[in-house]
C-alpha cells in the first residue's frame, strides 16, 4: 500500500471518533470522578494495546501537559514476573483478571484495550473487575468482539485493521486526557458528584 493510501485511510478512521462524542465524554467524566474521588486507574491489553494502556497509566500519574500532582495509575501489563507467574501458575487467560483482584477496589476504574475485542484475558479482567464493583471501560476494535457488551463504556473502532484502531486508541487517550487535565490540575476539591 503506498504511504498516501495509508496516510487517507488513517485520517477517514480518526474521522470515525466523531461518532463516539458523548461516549468519550462519559467515559473522561468517569476517570475524572474516579481519580477525583481518590480511586486509581488501572489498564490492561495486549502487545500495542498493553503499549497503548501503558501510555494512559503515564499520562495520569505523570502529567500529560502541564505540572500538576500525580494520581495513581497502573498498567497491569508492567510486571513481568507476576504476568509469567500467572500464565504459568494458572493460564495466559488470566494474567490481568487476578491483578484486578490483587490491587482493584470497588470505585477504581479499569481500562481494557483490544483491538481484536477477542482477546480472553481482556474479557476476563472486565468480568473480575465488574465483579469487584470497578467500572469499566473499553476501546475495542473490529465490532468489539467477545469484550462487548461487559463495560460500562464502550468505544468501538469500527475497522479491520489493526494498525488504524491502534492510531485511532491513541487519539481517544488523548482526548480523555484533555478533558480531565483541567480538572486534575485543581485537584480532588474539584470532584463533582
């Protein structure tokens, strides 16, 4: 495929996200309210989509563009002995579903990123985190696969290719970012109920 072909069906993807409006501002107002409210974010996918909740965990604990205080953000993805414990111990399935038991309380939030929406330990780390009273939302792929249906927010790609909702996904990171910024910047006394 040549670079312009590329570069045209990148930009009508990105052009797809206009669609998802109200729900990227649902699900910024849930992060908002979450980290806001003195709970943590937590992420969790698979190869660019574990890279792709690693970049969100960052951009909340860090900052994304001005200086602000840091809130508590974890990839589930980062600690390689615990992810080949677990897949060793139990199975690959359930790498994220026992992290989200081990360090999710009921009023965090998870993040689930698959482009697939197929991915099982994806599915099950949304089941576990419903079970343990986490709210929930995805960015899925494709037509959202197995995944859909089992957040409290979904954002669906609509696409076959991996690498345009993966670009799609990191533009939708930003976006929640720059909703919330201006309020993580005035910290939790600005928390709305």
């Amino acid at each position: 495929m040549a670079i312009r072909e590329s570069l045209q069906e990148a930009v009508r993807v990105i052009g797809l996200i206009e669609a998802l409006e109200e729900k990227i501002l649902d699900a910024a107002r849930r992060l908002e309210r979450v980290l806001l409210g003195g709970g943590k974010l937590l992420t969790c996918g698979n190869g660019g989509s574990a890279a792709d909740g690693s970049h969100l965990a960052t951009e909340i604990a860090c900052r994304f563009i001005e200086n602000r205080r840091p809130y508590p953000a974890f990839s589930l993805t980062a600690d390689s002995s615990l992810l080949t414990a677990t897949g060793n111990d139990y199975s690959f399935a359930e790498i994220f579903a026992r992290q989200v038991v081990a360090y999710g309380c009921p009023g965090d939030i998870l993040v689930a990123i698959s482009t697939s929406g197929n991915s099982q330990n994806v599915v099950r780390a949304l089941e576990q985190a419903k079970a343990g009273g986490l709210q929930t939302i995805s960015l899925l792929g494709h037509d959202g696969g197995r995944c859909r249906g089992r957040a409290d927010v979904e954002l669906v790609v609509p696409h076959a290719v991996t690498a345009r909702i993966q670009e799609a996904h990191k533009l939708i990171i930003h976006l929640f970012c720059e909703q919330i910024e201006p309020a993580l910047q005035r910290g939790p006394a600005s928390a709305q109920g």
